[in-house]
C-alpha cells in the first residue's frame, strides 16, 4: 500500500528532511551572502557605504561637506541631476604583510553615493567641489530669484 503522506514529512522513511533542521544552516548561508553583496561600515573603517555629510545654508549659498577619509580624490564624483545634487565614490584599500614562514595580501573596497534633494534647480556654473585631506567640500550658489524671494520676518515682544 502507498503512502499518502509525502517522504520528506515521514520521519520513518530513509528521504525524510527535517526543515527545521536546516534552518540555521540557511539562514547563515543568506547572511553570509548579504554580507558579501553589501559591505557596511567595517571595524577599521575599510569599507563603507554611506560618507557622513553635513548641510549648511547661508544667504546666498548651499554648503555641503562629505567626510571621506581614506578616499583619494579621482574615486570621487560629484553629479548634478536637475535639482539634484549626487556625491559617489569608492574606497580601495589594500594591504600586505611578509614573515619568516608567511604572506598576507588583503583587499576591501566599498561603494558609496549621496543624493541630495535640492528645493532649487542650480545653474551648474555656480557650484564649485574641492577635496582636502579627506573632506569634500561642494558650494550650491543659489539663484538669484531664490535669495529674492527670501523675505526676512521682524519678531516683535508680546503684548500683555
């Protein structure tokens, strides 16, 4: 007589696979995977995805700074899409170690990128980009009918 209950559901035939089993086994498998597919911000700062920015707004300018220590220049761009303001790069690193008995060769990297949502469509010959000692600095003059719509509000005392 056939069984009607499927193999891997019997414990008593030779085929049956407990999915609980294998659970752990899985969900390792997946995190490793995740890992590999998405580096994040490592212990010795080796691989990062998001740079740390800071945006500052004066009169007449936008100003963005981006830390990006260990980032050399050339693995920067910096992108203006319409009223959008793009910051992307890589870091590389590499790294070697000799012994008597041994060699180590080591390399990570990680991508990253910033988009900035700009409440103005700049003219994109009024932005400047600088890199200095692992800082990058972008200046967003604003337009001009942008700084003349700004209207400043006297605050006068409470009446009691």
């Amino acid at each position: 007589m056939r069984s009607l209950i499927p193999s891997f559901l019997s414990p008593d035939l030779p085929s049956f696979r407990d999915p609980f089993q294998s659970l752990p086994r899985e969900m390792q498998d997946m995190m490793g995977y995740m890992d590999r597919r998405m580096p994040m911000i490592g212990s010795n700062g080796s691989e990062m995805t998001l740079p740390v920015i800071d945006i500052a707004e004066t009169k007449d300018t936008l100003e963005v700074s981006a830390e990006l220590p260990g980032v050399s220049e050339k693995d920067v761009s910096v992108t203006l899409d319409r009223d959008r303001l793009i910051i992307a790069g890589e870091k590389k690193k590499e790294s070697e170690q000799k012994g008597k008995d041994f060699y180590v060769m080591e390399r990570s990297f990680g991508s990253f990128q910033r988009t900035i949502p700009l409440d103005f469509k700049p003219d994109s010959k009024a932005i400047d980009a600088h890199f200095e000692k692992g800082v990058l600095k972008v200046s967003i003059k604003k337009p001009a009918e942008m700084m003349a719509q700004a209207k400043q509000i006297p605050v006068r005392p409470s009446a009691e």
